[in-house]
C-alpha cells in the first residue's frame, strides 16, 4: 500500500460527516433485522437511504460486488452477497456498511442477532464487540498497530474463539482502503506507530471455532472452515493528539454498536 495519509482539519471535517452517516445507515437498518426479512431486502433499504442523503454506498461496483453492503450470517465471517435467504430465528448477522461522501469514505459494521440469539451465537457476538472495543483502547500517539492487534487476539483466545487472519482492517479515507494495515493479533510494540491524524477501521472477525477460513465460489463469500459461527464489528477510527476519536457513532445506535457497560 501507499503512504499512511494524515488527515487535515477540513479533511475530518468532511470524513467526520461521512462516517456519521455510515453510522446511521447502520442504526436506521437494525430495526429490519427480523425473522422473515431477506438480505436483499436489507440491501434495498440501506441503498434507498444513503442515495437519498446525497451519498454512495462504497461496495457497489467496488472490484465487481453487485451489492449495497455485505450481509454475513452464522459461519459467514464477511464480504456475504445479500439475497433472497430469509433471515430465522435465531441467526446471527453481520451488516458492513461504508459511504461515499463529501469526499471520503466511512465504514462501519455490526452483528445482530435475529429474535433470541442461541447461547454460541450470544457468546461469539459479545466477544466479537469487546474485542472491538479493546481493540481501540489501545489507540493513542506512540502506541503500535502490534499493540491493538496483541490486545485483540490474547482477548479474543481467552474467551475460547479465534482470531481471522486473512482479513483486517485498513486505512481509510478518500480510498476505500488505504495504508495501514491494521492486523487483529500480532506483538506488541511492532508494527507502524500511531500518529494523530491516522483514519482507520478496527474490525475483528472473531470465529467460535478455529480461525481458518474459505472463499465460497462467488468469489467474495468468506465462511468458516469448520462452520463455526463469526461474528464482527467495525468502526473508523481517527488518532487524535489525546487518544482515539471513535468516528462511526450515532446516538441512534444500541449498546451493541456501543461500549457494553464494564
């Protein structure tokens, strides 16, 4: 990848309002996350509300994907096509989305559950969200990418689940993905050190079972090889000269798109 980008202030200015709405695009959609519904029905609505804010969904056409936003359920870790599977009771599901605008791009994701969650998907979702959220407490000036990847991946194995490693987060901002590579395990101290003005997303894909993966033959479906459930959550992040500036909130959202209370 290129250079790490550092963003100026008209630059977060304007990321700042993308990142907002990716955010709400995110909490307007979880009310739809029923029994019943399809995932091209989720796609659908998402599509409608950020075109109708003057935005662009990023993954549509994004290197051939046909879709909106990905949805990824039960052993699917990412990049799932919506269709016309119904969602059931108890699935777990991940909706990515990112938007295009004013220039930048925002990316954001969460997992939901469908009705009652089972006690497997429970506890791969809630260990997929904290981590997340230890993930970008080890954001600040001076700290390491190997210091939230090493922070993740010791969380993550200490509640019995396993890290992905093929897929990460990256830099973002004008580009949909930018420098740096932002890996979910690793050492600490190691790797790019953190500098205030770095955009990008922290994003586990957390698996019950073992870690390794496989592309179904779409060609962007990622499941688990052992049909273990995944589960994920996403946010941009921005370093700041303080710490770290969660960008992807919304008021709107849950507690799950939230810190869950310690």
């Amino acid at each position: 990848m290129s250079k790490i980008a550092i963003k100026t202030p008209q630059d977060l200015v304007d990321m700042r309002a993308s990142c907002r709405l990716a955010a709400q695009a995110l909490a307007m959609i979880e009310p739809h996350v029923l029994p019943g519904i399809t995932t091209n029905e989720l796609d659908r609505i998402v599509h409608g509300w950020i075109v109708g804010k003057g935005a662009h969904p990023s993954p549509l056409n994004y290197h051939g994907f046909p879709k909106s936003i990905c949805t990824s359920i039960n052993q699917q870790v990412c990049h799932g096509i919506p269709s016309d599977r119904a969602l059931e009771k108890g699935d777990i599901v991940n909706v990515d989305i990112t938007v295009y605008f004013k220039g930048f791009h925002g990316d954001t994701s969460a997992t939901f559950f469908v009705g009652e969650p089972t006690a497997k998907g429970r506890h791969v979702t809630d260990v997929a969200h904290h981590a997340l959220w230890i993930g970008i407490d080890q954001v600040k000036p001076g700290a390491t990418l190997g210091d939230i990847g090493q922070a993740i991946q010791s969380f993550v194995e200490s509640n019995r689940c396993s890290v992905v490693r093929e897929y990460c987060g990256h830099g973002i901002g004008r580009e949909f993905h930018e420098s740096p590579t932002v890996l979910h395990y690793g050492r600490r101290g190691e790797g790019t050190v953190l500098k205030p003005g770095m955009t990008f997303t922290i994003e586990p894909m957390v698996n019950l079972g073992k870690a390794p993966i496989k592309v179904l033959p779409d060609g962007w479906t990622v499941v688990t090889r052992d049909r273990s459930l995944s589960a994920q959550f996403e946010h941009t992040i921005l370093v700041t000269e303080a710490g770290a500036e969660v960008l992807t909130l919304a008021e709107e959202s849950t507690a799950r798109t939230r810190r869950l209370e310690d």
